[in-house]
C-alpha cells in the first residue's frame, strides 16, 4: 500500500531526489519562552519530531530568547517539562542567546556592505513611513549614512552610549516593497533589561526576524517549519541568510502549514498571557487553558493530545477543529486507562431501614477494561449517598432510577425499594428510607442476586466515606471562535459558568490515590487528582464526561 504523505512530506521526499541527503535533514522546535505552550504547539511538535523520527533526523529544542521584557527561566523550565511530558525527545537544548555574538559580527558585515543603517528616529516615526500595503514607503533620513558612521553608532549602541529608543539598527531593502515586513525592518533594539540567561552582557537585543532564520542556519537546520502567519516573514528569513559572510552550509529552506484553531478556545499566547494577568483564569496552567500545562492539570493524557493533533492532520489552510474531537480522544484513552472510583457530587442520605448488621465489605473491579488491576474493597452499610438527580419522588416510565415504590440496583451491592422520604421544614427531601433485597447480593451467584432491574445507580457509603472537592468545567468562552476578538470584545464572551466547585464524598479508596491520578467516576464522567490535592484536602479536576455528542473522524469543522 502506498505511503499517504502529507504536504511537507511530499516537499522533503522532492528535495530528497534533489539537493538533500537523508544526512541533511535536520529540524527543531523553536519556542519563544514569553509564556506556556498551548496545544496549537503540540501540532508543531509532532509535526517536527515525527519528521525526525521518520528520517532518524535529529531534532533540536531551540529557545528563541531575544526579548529579555517578557521571557524568564520559569517559562523555559515549563516547556522542557511539557515536551518530557508528551514523550518528546530532542538532540540538544540551543538558546539564540548563545549566537548573539556571531548575530552581532554578522550584523556589523551587513553595515559594511551598506546592507544596514542604524536610524535615529522613534518608532511611532519610523512605523508612519513605512506607508501602507497600498502607499508606498519613505526613507528614514538616515538611510544613507555613511559605514563609517553607522559603524561607529552601532558600536555605541552596544557599548551603552544611548538611551532606550534613540537609536535602532534597520536592514536597508526596499521602502516600495508590496511586502511591508521588507521595507527597511528593525534588526535591533537597545534595551536596558538584564536577560534572563546573558544577564547584563548585552543591552542591544536583536529582534524575531534577524534572529530566526540565522539560529536555523548556525544549527544547520534543513527545514523551518512554522505557521502561516509568518508566511509574510519568508521573503525576509531568505534574505537574510543571502547577506551571511559564511555560505559553508546549506541555507533551511522555511515551509509553512495551517496553524490549530480549536473551537471555543483561545490559541493566541498574548491573548492567553491577557487571560492570566486580568485575573480571569488562576494562572498559566488553570484547567481551563489550553496550555499544555492546563490541559495536563485538567486530566488530559499526553496521549490523547498527541492523537488529537495526528487525527486534525497538516494542512495548507486555516480550519476550526471542534473541541469535541480533543475529547473523543481523550474518553478513549481515559477509559481503558484509568481505575473506576464511586463518588457522589450532590448527595442525598439514603437510609435502609430493614439492614440490621452494623456494615460489610463488598467488592467492585478497578478496571473492567483492565483486569490486571483487580478489585477493590467497597464498604456498606445502613445508611449511605446517591445523588439527588438519581431519586424522584414521583415519576414516569421513562425514569429508570429510585422513586418511591420502585427498586434500583446499588453498583457492586444490593437492590433497594424507595419507600418514604423526610422533608424539611421547608419541603425539600432530606432523607429517602428504602428496604433491600437480601439475596441481591452483586456477585453472590444466586438466582436472586442475577434479578435484573432497569436501572443502577451508584452510592457512597456515609460513614465511612471522604469528602472531597469536585471541580467541574466548562468552556471559557460563549463565542465559538474567540480568537478573532480584541481583548476586550473577548471578555465579554467569558462563561460565567465555566468553573462549578461541589463538595462532594468518595469512598475510602480514595485515601490511596496521589495527585495527577486518574478515574472514572462512575456514571459521572473521568477526573484527575489535583496537583495540589494531599489526604486532608482531596481535590479532583473533570476532564470529560463518560459521553459526549457524536462526532465525525472528518477532522474538517
């Protein structure tokens, strides 16, 4: 059967007959560390390390850390540990903060071939000239200075003879250019800010551009994968690398894809940062980001998330994936995974009045998807928790849970029969009083215990039961596609509902669990252990819900 390749694929496998080797090839994954990673990162990862994979290409992991403002060593420790996380295994760690000197060197070669001008007006003046896509642009005053010049000045700007924003060093191209990133773009800046890395080594710090596709070239990178906005950025990534002195390897060739657009979901790290420091969501990793921290901490198995950006596939345009997809695989893998657990969210006290022992031990499977896990103690007795959406006092036929005069079976345990209930004084049940079916034993083997009923529900037993705190999610977001707001139309969109906190109880197993474990609760859905849970304060994240609405393998919403 013939190899189905994507896009990419099919541009390395022509380059391979051409210009490459198998030797050549080389890739990277190049975050700027100004925040966490989301999950539109993890599509650029597979993308790259599934390339290195497939070729037995190495892969580096490359920190783009030119803007001392935003980015720190936290951030940095956060995308190692995300990438360990997901499986992801790279050659090296590079910084382009170990090429600031060579950059630097570089820089001063384009100067001396009146390639680079250092320009003496602010930004708000330098932004105005450069025109529109439909007016061309102006030369700054400065543009033809002298090298002497220019030398001299760049060499002050690094030396620290300048002050913030009084001097910038511009590339000289094309001030007419349909293509306004090429009209005379700024290579550096002067900043006062110690780097997290360099420290106070430098107060020149160059920018996105210049630094890109020349960290990919020192690396010896054969392929720059990237997204499709910076398919603007191309024509200048490329001429850049002419301008290099050193022409001893050859020159990464950048290739772009569609980038992840999740339904309900903001993708944008600005937005995402916004977020964070407006207080709307408690922190880079809060469950209802779609960092990858976030959605680890929601209960997310990095598996899931790495087969949820295999399924949505490399593509050349821009589509919305809905979110529902993510949670399909994630029910999937969470389901043959994860150890079953009965816990009751909003309980209602059932008391059976006809059970005279002072409790029992019963037993219920860890997983049925998994029998090496075994069973598990399960404690009853005469009074235990259902949840109160489980009992009507009165119903219909359609309503196949405890109501009065009808009987359900208890999950691992007995059949019970409603009988009564006990209201408060202002007519809310308080307690439902129920008998039970001796001989209906889950598992005894008798005729008596195989009687089937339409309905089974689960329970806790009340004395020996552990509170716990439940947090319940939903989207952050009422809009479907929120990305495309400003930050302040987007607030206007947040759920209000998007986080719901229940004091629930669990049975006693749950004493055993350790933070980042996960389970189903059965019949309610699969959730994850807090990372900040301990035995005193037991807290569970909900990933997602045992069922959700049909969806189609198409990946294209």
């Amino acid at each position: 059967m013939k190899e189905k390749l994507n896009f990419i694929e099919n541009i390395i496998k022509e380059d391979l007959k051409n210009k490459y080797t198998k030797k050549n090839l080389k890739f990277r994954f190049p975050p700027e560390p100004n925040g966490f990673l989301h999950i539109g990162h993890v599509k650029a990862m597979e993308l790259n390390f599934s390339l290195g994979k497939k070729y037995k290409s190495d892969v580096n992991l490359r920190f783009d850390d030119t803007n001392p403002l935003k980015e720190n060593i936290n951030y940095v420790n956060e995308i190692i540990e995300n990438l360990k996380w997901l499986g992801y295994k790279y050659k090296k760690i590079c910084y382009a903060s170990d090429y600031f000197e060579k950059l630097y060197n570089w820089a001063i070669h384009l100067i001396k071939n009146s390639k680079a001008y250092v320009d003496s007006q602010d930004s708000e003046t330098i932004a105005e000239q450069k025109g529109t896509p439909y007016k061309k642009g102006k030369n700054s005053p400065f543009r033809d200075r002298s090298i002497e010049e220019n030398l001299e000045l760049f060499n002050n700007m690094k030396n620290g003879k300048y002050k913030e924003g009084e001097h910038v060093l511009r590339a000289k191209i094309d001030m007419s250019s349909p293509n306004m990133l090429m009209r005379d773009p700024v290579m550096y800046r002067i900043l006062y800010k110690e780097h997290f890395r360099t420290k106070n080594n430098w107060c020149i710090y160059p920018l996105y551009d210049w630094t890109h596709g020349q960290s990919d070239y020192i690396e010896k990178i054969s392929h720059s994968l990237c997204s499709l906005e910076f398919r603007p950025h191309r024509d200048l990534y490329d001429w850049f690398l002419k301008q290099l002195p050193d022409s001893k390897y050859k020159k990464p060739k950048q290739i772009e894809f569609a980038r992840l657009n999740l339904s309900y979901t903001v993708m944008s790290k600005r937005k995402l940062s916004f977020l964070v420091d407006k207080g709307i969501v408690d922190g880079w990793d809060d469950p209802r980001m779609p960092t990858i921290s976030g959605l680890r901490r929601r209960g997310y198995p990095s598996t899931a998330l790495r087969k949820f950006v295999e399924i949505a596939g490399i593509a050349k345009r821009e589509n919305i994936i809905d979110i529902a997809l993510l949670d399909f695989c994630a029910r999937e893998e969470l389901n043959k995974t994860s150890n079953r657990l009965m816990v009751v969210s909003n309980p209602l006290k059932v008391v059976i009045s006809n059970y005279e022992s002072k409790g029992e031990e019963l037993y219920g499977e860890n997983n049925p998807e998994d029998k090496s896990q075994g069973e598990r103690k399960i404690r009853f007795s005469k009074e235990i928790y259902i949840e109160k959406e489980d009992f009507k006092e009165i119903s219909n036929r359609k309503f196949h849970r405890l109501s009065i005069g009808k009987e359900v079976r208890l999950k691992n345990a007995y059949i019970i029969k409603a009988e009564r209930v006990i209201k408060n004084s202002k007519g809310e049940i308080k307690e439902v009083h129920c008998t039970y079916d001796k001989k209906s034993k889950s598992g005894s083997g008798t005729l008596e215990s195989q009687r089937k009923v339409k309905g089974t529900i689960h329970w806790v037993d009340k004395k020996s039961s552990i509170p716990v705190k439940i947090n319940k999610y939903e989207s952050l977001f009422l809009n479907e596609m929120p990305d495309t707001e400003k930050n302040e139309e987007m607030l206007k969109n947040i759920n209000d509902n998007s986080l719901e906190v229940l004091e629930g109880f669990a049975e006693k197993a749950v004493l055993k669990c350790k933070p980042e474990q996960k389970f189903q609760f059965q019949r309610l859905g699969y959730y994850i252990v807090d990372k900040k849970s301990d035995k005193s304060n037991i807290i569970f994240n909900k990933t997602v819900s045992l069922r959700e609405k049909r969806i189609s393998r198409n990946p294209q919403y």
